[in-house]
C-alpha cells in the first residue's frame, strides 16, 4: 500500500476534527468528573481527541458494550414469546477520534476470540463500519509498556488513520489501512485548511524514535510466557494476590478483558435480558450452584487473571491478552502493577 | 452475538419429580418443525433459561434416538435452580439455546464392552449415552451400569432403572451410600462397589462416569488401581458457564474452553489440564 | 508526615516478641512514589514498610480478607480508618485481642495531585480513636464542618440536586469496586450482588446504577467514617463521597451529632433506637 502522507500544523488539525465530526457519527473522550469517557459528539468543543492516557478510559464498550440487550420477553396466557431488541445503536457507520494505540490493538487481540468458531457479527459489524482515527502517543507514562509486547508499536495497522505530533510541531497525518484510505478520499483534505502534502516521513520517525525511549517499563514478554506457563503451583501468587481486595476495577476498564455474564431485568410478566462486564476477580465468578468453586481463594483468580494474559491466550490464538497500556495500573485502588506482578513471578523460576 | 444468546421457546410437555430435588422436564419446541432440525449428541448440554431469572447449562439427558422431545435433569442447588422447580409446571414455557459442547466418542467406544459408573445426578448425561447405546445395542459387547447416590430415594430415573434391569441384555448394580431398610443390594460408595462387586473386565472396555467431582476423583483413582488406561477413562466435567460459544471466558481450565473442548474427556486429556476442578 | 521509621520499630518489635503473625501497613510501588498495602508475615520484610501522606488506603478493608482471618493482626490505622475499626469491633467482624493498632495522629494525606485529600481538610477525627500504641503528636477532636459540595448541593433546587445525581449514576460502569473497597461492607451475600440477589441485576444501566448506589449509600448511612476508599477506587471517578456525605449530614443533624465509629462501642446511627428519635423527616 502506499499513501501519501499529509502534514499540518495545529490549527490545520484542529480543521481537519471539526470537518471529520460535521460530516459524520463520530465518537470521541468526552471529559466527566475528570475521566474522558468515549461518547457521541457533534463538536469539537465538547470532546478531546488528544485527551491523557492516565484519564482515557479504553473505547472497548464501543464495540464490547457494558451492557447489551439480548433480547426482550413477555409472557401470557398464550405462552411465552421473545423478541430481538431495538437495532444496535452502535452499529451504524462511524467515526472514532482519540483511541490511543494501545486501545486499538485490544481490538485486534478482541478479533481472535470473537472471530473463533461462533463469529459475533454485532462485534465485526461495530469492527468494520468504524473508522479509528487517532494520534501517537508522545511520551510513556508510569505505566505504559505497550512497546515491549509481541506487537509492533511504529507500523501498527489498528488505527485506520494516524496522526503524529511532530517534535518541531508539525503533525503528520496517513492512512494506515484500507478502510483509512477510503475514508481520506471519501472525506477529503480541504487545501485552504492548511493540510499540504508531505514529502518525507523523517519527522514520524523522530517522534517514534523519541516516544520509544521514554519507556521506562520494559518487559521481556517471552521470558514471562515461557516462565509463567511452567509455575502453575507457585506460591508466589499469594504473595503477589494479598494486597488486591478483588474490587474488579482492572477487568471493568482493561481494553482487552472480554469475560461477560448474563443477567435478566424482570418487570412482572415481561423483561429484558442483559449481556454485561464481569470478572474473574469475582469471588462468584465460576461458584456452581451447589457450591462448589473451582477458584475459591484470591490467589487462584488472580492465577487466572495473570495466566489468561500472558499464557493461555498466547497458547489459543497466538497473542498476549494484554496491550500495555497501564489502565488497570492507573485505576488500582491499592495500586498493583500487573507488570510488577507478572514479572516478579517469573523470577520465581 | 447477541443473536447467539437468543433462546427457542420450547414447552414443558411432561414433569417428572425423580427425587426430592431431581426433576427432569420433557421439552418439544413451541416453533413447528424446529424439533426435527434440532439435531444433538449424547453428551453435549444446553442453556436452559427461564425468562426473568436466568439461565443454566444442563446436559441433555436423552438420546435423540427417542425421538420428538429431549429431557433436562434438574438438581434445586442454586438460585435459578430453585425458580425452576419453583415456578415451572407443565405447559409452561423455557428457553432452550444449543446444543453446545462435544460428546461421547461413539467411534471410539463402538465393539467395545461399555462400563457406566454413575453417582446422584451424574446419571442424567450418562443417561443420554446409554439410551443411545441401548437402542444400538448390536454395536458394543458387554454392558453394565454401576449407579450409586446417598440414599435409595436419591436414585434417579426409577421406572427406567427398572426397564434396564429387566433387559437381559443389560447388567445393572446398585448401590447406596448408607445402609437402609428394605434395600435389597448393595451398600457403600462408588468407588468401592467397583473394586469390591463389579470387578470389570480390563481388556477392551471403556468406562464412562460421571458424578460430583469428588466422586469422580476417587473413581478415576479406583480404576486406575483396577489397571484401566488414561484413554479408556472418559467423564463429562462441569463447569460454571454463561454463554455455550467459548466467549464468556468463564469454564476455561488452562487454555481449554470446556464449553467448546469439552465437556466430555479422557482422563488422558484431563491430566494435561492444569490442576483446577 | 513521615513515621516510616516508627512503624518499622514497632513491627520489628511485634514480630520479635511473636505477638502478630501477620503486619498490614504500607509499602512503596516498585516504580513511582505510590503506595501499596502490604501484609507482612516475614519478619525479614519489614525494611519494606513505610508510613508517609501518601499512606491513603483504609487498611481495615483488609481485615475481611483471607490472609487476616483467624491471625494475629498488626495494623497500621489513621484516624477515619480507626473510626471504621471501631465499628467493625462492634458489629462482631474482628476481634479486639487478635489485633495490635498503630494508632497515627495524622495530618492529612495527599492525593494523585499531592494536593491534601478534600475530606482531611475537614477531618474531625485525626488521631487514631483505638490503638495499642499511638505514633505522632494528637491534635484532639476538631469541630464539624458540613462538606462544601454538599453546601453547594443543598442550595440547589431538587430538580437539580436530581440530575446532577443522575449524571453520577450515568457515568457509573457497574463494577462494583466502591462496595469491594469499604471497609464497612463484609456481608458474605451484597443485596447489590447480582450473584446472590435477586433484587438487582447488575447491566449498566442507569436504573441499575441508581438501585445499586442508593441502597448501598442507604446501608453505609451511619456508618461510614468517609475514608474515600471507594472514590480512590472508582474508574470513573464519580464523587462518591456526595451520596455519603449527605447522608452523614442528616444524621449529624437529626441524631444528637452522631458521628459514626467515633465513640468507642458506637453501633452507628441506625442501630439504635430512641423515643426521642426525630422522625419527621422519614415521613
């Protein structure tokens, strides 16, 4: 594929959102308590596409939502009939502004398990009719490590069109996948808007350059694979379990967690069926009825957690279940690092 | 997905109270025809769900040989449970999605003598399997069913208990955990019936059993006491699970998604998993 | 605030006189100036321990936790997070000769920002009101102070004060990490659990978000000691504190200026019944 890449300066970006959000359904970080959280915009003003990691929350409900109607019921005398719910709002053709790199790969780590033998076509239609538009990070936060994962941060193909903010100021735009490349030429570039073809991609690889040492994480994610496939029984996982108070927040805004229960709303003879979040660190999550659990204690539902991650996803569909992106760092009440946790129990071994 | 997780409406044609807690509800689709196209396999579950209180997996515990409805079991162990054999009688609606999951493996156990070790309600996905043989009885060599619950009114499927011990064709052993007035056979636990009575052929044969997890634990070490191999050891696990189609993430031992892998394995396969059942 | 090296003694002291088998205080993360809760059962790790402003957690949470139950417990309390230790004394949950309390007489903690957290400025209990042995120079009880935002609230007309309290429970993703993270809250069933309650059923949705947080708040009214645990946990950062603090308002207001967990044996506003109760504004 090769696309022109377009370069700006700030103002000729600040064009480029204001004409993406006027002619199309477009989503972006919308600020509340001081968390962005993605919502519908019609404005620029409203939203903020360059919003800081450590306050985005990941635009996964966009796709995954937290709460999803299955379905409606009703019952009567003539029996019991069930009916689909009103079409998915989250379905139709739209835009994404703001979702960091990191979050955008979740999704492609999401698309193995949604895309394994029962395909979950709301997922791939909510999946194809969105285009993700988002910029670069510019430098690692505390938490970040999103480099260091069996991914390729600079030609990663999740963000359908990139932006990158220049070190001398100029920003960079470029499609990076098809449907991006559609979407430029379908919505294209204003020349009086200050947009203007570039000729070199130096800067983009300043930048990258620059945002990739100041990583201070660094993990060495096949040692971690290969060591924690091999200490199931350690006792390490006590140790590193007993200051989490299992509160569910990491699963709850981890871009990639995926696991879901399923709950009716019963309003006498009607009701609504719902899909929502869950998490492993649920003490109820896998309690029978009858009570038996397979993982009654903390140490083996966080086992679970840091093996689901980092081992059996990896061994399923060939990918880590984690994109480095700190979120569940970032949230933790008592501040647990899943990087701290997975590595010192690799060096168990 | 969504559309995934939307049940068939199936009627509650026949009700049948097993034990104090087992009922075993005989299901036809409400949709005509859908019953001749819902095609299953000894082995594999269903969600069941009642509207408004939720949804749980059961196996499905007759053979689509019988042909023109299919039987879920049901223990009253949890919530959900409990509004089944709280609010559901006859004629009432349910929703039914599956069938999921593997099943036993016809192939493999075909010629051979089949050996069913059934504890409590482990019975009912034996059940299916064993109907299923029965009606191709000229497929497989000797065959006998060992059955044990805690007391004699634990006992599931009477009447057809009896059907099995008036076949010739069948051998069937009892047993109950506790001694009882009036109970003709054998007393004590699984495990020991099968060493002390039962006593099976090794040579060509495989065994079937399934029950509470810690019935199946001292079984599996009983038969290998007995000299079965890992392979010819097969049993039906259990899992807490929500949604059948290997998303929710929630039976998954090790890489394993038992909703999909299984839920029927060989102890060989079983021994690969990770130590978490 | 820095009492690092007080807790250090003190641990090293219990453990050598075998008088706990287990020490919850803190210790820093591997990677910034955060803390994490740290229970400590070698006495080896004791160099661990640190006690500073950003000491922010409720250590009582972890008083439900397995790793404490049925030990001998040292534990480090501030003085919100004594007042909770009170309550769960007299609500049965711990046992008094099973524990040693580190008592701190404390300043204030500082949030994310470094900026004092809201509800220290308006502390009213600093000092620890149970310990074994206290560490810092009391200051003594401070006068009430209604909370700012609730002033600001309680100027506004209902319709308002309404939708304002609508938007916090739009924003509410349903994690439930508020309940896991109070310290108040240990009941083995939550009627806010959709597992073990038929009541709610755990979807986000606004309605849910609005049962859940209501009642939760309702059954902390009274007794929560607003240690903002279950702000510092909430992903969304909703203003938790607004449901509990209006609450505690009405209480101090209505119920003699009770406070809850101050006084030693205090069973909180709810659990005790006078004549003399006001109750016009039930009805």
């Amino acid at each position: 594929m090769n696309v022109e890449t377009f370069v700006t300066d700030k103002a000729g970006l600040v064009k480029f959102y204001e004409a993406i959000i006027a002619n199309n359904e477009t989503y972006a970080p919308v600020e509340k308590f001081g968390k962005f959280d993605f919502k519908r915009v019609l404005t620029l003003a409203e939203c903020d596409p360059d919003s800081p990691i450590t306050k985005t929350m990941s635009a996964k409900p966009l796709f995954f939502p937290r709460s999803a109607k299955i379905l409606k019921y009703s019952a009567d005398a003539s029996g019991t009939d069930v009916k689909e719910t009103d079409e998915d709002p989250l379905t139709g053709k739209r835009v994404i502004l703001g979702m960091k790199h990191c979050d955008a790969r979740g999704l492609q780590v999401l698309d193995k398990v949604y895309n394994w033998d029962y395909i979950d076509s709301d997922y791939q239609k909510r999946r194809q009719n969105s285009v993700i538009i988002s910029s670069r990070c510019d430098k690692a936060e505390t938490h970040c490590f999103c480099t260091s994962l069996d991914y390729d941060v600079e030609n990663l193909d999740a963000m359908d069109v990139l932006i990158v903010h220049g070190l001398d100021g100029k920003i960079f735009i470029k499609a990076r996948t098809e449907k991006g490349e559609t979407f430029l030429k379908a919505n294209p570039i204003d020349p009086a808007s200050g947009i203007q073809h570039s000729a070199s991609e130096e800067g983009m690889k300043k930048q990258y350059d620059a945002f990739a040492a100041s990583f201070r994480l660094k993990m060495d994610y096949k040692n971690v694979n290969g060591k924690l496939s091999k200490i199931f029984d350690t006792p390490e996982f006590e140790n590193v379990s007993a200051s989490c108070i299992g509160c569910n927040t990491c699963a709850f805004i981890c871009p990639t967690c995926h696991c879901f229960k399923i709950s009716d709303e019963k309003i006498k003879d009607t009701g609504i069926r719902y899909k929502s979040y869950d998490s492993c660190n649920n003490g109820y999550f896998t309690l029978m009825a009858g009570g038996h659990n397979p993982r009654p204690v903390k140490y083996r539902r966080w086992r679970q957690r840091a093996m689901h991650k980092f081992v059996y996803y990896k061994e399923r569909f060939g990918e880590n279940l984690c994109v480095g992106c700190g979120r569940c760092a970032i949230s933790c009440p008592v501040n647990i690092s899943i990087f701290e946790v997975v590595n010192q129990v690799a060096t168990t071994v | 997905m969504e559309q995934l997780l939307v049940p068939m409406i199936c009627r509650i044609d026949k009700m049948i109270q097993e034990t104090p807690d087992v009922r075993t509800y005989r299901l036809k689709f409400k949709e005509e025809g859908l019953m001749e196209k819902f095609r299953w396999m000894p082995g594999q579950f269903v969600e069941f769900s009642l509207l408004g209180s939720g949804e749980c997996t059961f196996c499905i515990s007759s053979s689509s040989t019988r042909k023109g409805y299919f039987d879920c079991s049901i223990k009253k162990a949890g919530l959900v449970t409990a509004d089944i054999h709280r609010l559901l009688d006859e004629g009432d609606y349910v929703g039914i999605r599956g069938p999921f999951g593997n099943w036993f493996p016809l192939d493999e156990i075909k010629g051979k003598n089949l050996l069913f070790v059934g504890g409590g309600i482990g019975l009912a996905p034996l059940r299916a399997l064993i109907q299923y043989c029965i009606d191709n009885r000229n497929d497989y060599k000797d065959f006998t069913i060992l059955y044990g619950a805690r007391t004699s009114a634990d006992l599931c499927y009477k009447d057809e208990i009896k059907e099995w011990q008036e076949n010739p064709l069948l051998k069937v052993i009892l047993t109950i955990d506790k001694p009882e007035e009036a109970w003709p056979t054998n007393v004590g636990v699984v495990p020991k019936i099968l060493e002390e009575v039962v006593k099976p052929v090794i040579e060509n044969t495989k065994v079937i059993t399934c029950g509470p997890p810690i019935m199946i634990k001292y079984t599996i070490q009983s038969l290998k006491k007995l000299g079965f191999a890992d392979p010819d050891i097969i049993t039906t696990l259990e899992m807490r699970m929500q949604c059948g189609l290997g998303k929710c993430g929630r039976c998954n031992i090790g890489s394993t998604y038992v909703c999909k892998d299984g839920p029927v394995f060989t102890n060989e396969q079983l021994r690969g998993l990770p130590d978490e059942f | 605030m820095d009492y690092t090296n007080q807790i250090r003694e003190i641990a090293t002291r219990l453990f050598t006189e075998d008088k706990i088998d287990v020490f919850v205080g803190y210790r820093m993360t591997g990677f910034d100036d955060n803390q994490v809760p740290a229970l400590i059962r070698d006495p080896k790790e004791v160099s661990q321990l640190v006690f500073t402003d950003k000491s922010v957690f409720n250590l009582t949470n972890y008083l439900k936790n397995e790793h404490t139950r049925n030990k001998r417990v040292g534990l480090v309390v501030k003085g919100c997070d004594s007042r909770s230790l009170n309550l769960l004394l007299t609500e049965s949950q711990v046992k008094r000769d099973k524990l040693y309390v580190i008592g701190i007489a404390c300043e204030g903690v500082i949030d994310e920002a470094g900026n004092k957290m809201q509800n220290c400025m308006e502390c009213v209990v600093p000092d620890a009101v149970v310990y074994d042995e206290m560490v810092g120079t009391p200051k003594g009880k401070q006068g009430y102070q209604v909370n700012a935002d609730i002033h600001e609230l309680a100027s506004k007309e209902l319709v308002e004060r309404r939708a304002y309290f609508e938007e916090i429970f739009e924003n509410c993703i349903r994690c439930n990490a508020c309940r896991h993270s109070c310290p108040m809250c240990y009941c083995a069933k939550c009627c806010i659990d959709q597992e073990t309650s038929t009541l709610y059923n755990g979807a986000n949705t606004k309605s849910s978000a609005f049962h859940a947080l209501m009642t939760w708040s309702l059954h902390l009214a009274g007794r929560c000691v607003d240690c903002r645990n279950c702000e510092k946990a909430c992903p969304s950062h909703l203003p938790l504190h607004l449901l509990h603090k209006w609450n505690e308002r009405v209480i101090f207001e209505n119920f003699q200026e009770h406070l809850a967990g101050v006084q030693e044996g205090d069973r909180g506003a709810f659990y005790k019944y006078s004549m003399q109760d006001p109750n016009d504004f039930i009805m």
